[in-house]
C-alpha cells in the first residue's frame, strides 16, 4: 500500500484487517449475527480479509474472500465511529455465502433429490410415519434447532405426495 493511501485510510492493510476482524470478534452484536446465521467466528481468520481500496462510486462490496471498503470511507477518521454498518452490510452477504456453502438443503437438486426419494416411498404404499423414520433423521443432522428440521421435512413431504400424484 502506497503512503498516500496509508495516509488516507490511517492504517495499513494490514492493521486494518486486524482492527476489523477484533472489533468483529468483540462485538456483541456480531457474535450474534454469526450465531443467527450457524457460521463459526474463526471461519473470519482464514476465509475472510478485510481491505480499503478505490471502489469507483460503491461504498463496499465483497466477493466472498474479501470485504473491500471504499478509501473514501476513510478521509475524515470517523470510519470506526460511523460507518462500520458497512461492514455489517457486507458481513450479513459474507454470512449468507458461508451459510449456504455449508448448508447441504440450499443445494437444490438436494430438495428435489429428496423429495422424488419420498414421492418414491409414497408410490410404494408407505405412511408418512414409515417415511419420517428414514428420511428425518438425515434432514434433523444438519439442523441445530428440531422444529427447523421438522418444519422442512413436512414442506418436503408435502411436495413429494404432490409428486407421487402426478408420477403415481
């Protein structure tokens, strides 16, 4: 990083990056904004940076390894004061990517692969209980929360039996 950008950020990249991620890291707030979103608060140590640089008209933008923030932000100091909702904005996409890449139910040919699964089942005579001994403790492994497993097993069931009528 050149001087002057050094200048108008007031840090370096570097120390920039680790004033973030420890603000990150202490914040109540984003503490429960990686617990909202089931991602783990040392996944930001090697998987994420932080990084000012000439965004050309944009505040920040991320792309999933990087969260870029605008020099600009940086001019008059009250960059940490004022502006962190700029990260927190980016963050929340940050968060979202990170989820999805570790949700296996985001995957939608997984929905659909499921849900033939069951229409199959259905076709074959099975109860919705026969089913549910299969097929739910699969779903139930990759939630924290059993309603969120329950709730997506019946949007699938129900979709399938929808499958099984038309396929049946």
């Amino acid at each position: 990083m050149s001087w002057y950008r050094q200048a108008k950020v007031g840090l370096s990249q570097k120390e920039l990056n680790v004033r973030l991620k420890k603000i990150v890291r202490e914040s109540s707030f984003f503490q429960k904004l990686f617990e909202q979103y089931d991602v783990p608060m040392d996944k930001i140590d090697d998987e994420l940076t932080f990084q000012a640089k000439k965004l050309h008209g944009r505040y920040a933008q991320g792309n999933g390894k990087f969260i870029f923030l605008n020099e600009k932000l940086f001019e008059d100091g009250r960059f940490f004061d004022e502006r962190i909702h700029f990260v927190v904005h980016e963050m929340t996409h940050w968060l979202t990517r990170q989820r999805e890449k570790q949700f296996y139910f985001s995957d939608p040919e997984e929905i659909d692969a499921f849900i033939f699964g069951m229409a199959y089942e259905i076709i074959r005579g099975k109860s919705e209980l026969d089913i549910a001994k299969v097929f739910f403790p699969i779903i139930e492994d990759h939630f924290q929360k059993q309603q969120n497993a329950e709730e997506l097993f019946h949007v699938l069931f129900s979709k399938a039996e929808r499958v099984a009528k038309s396929l049946g």
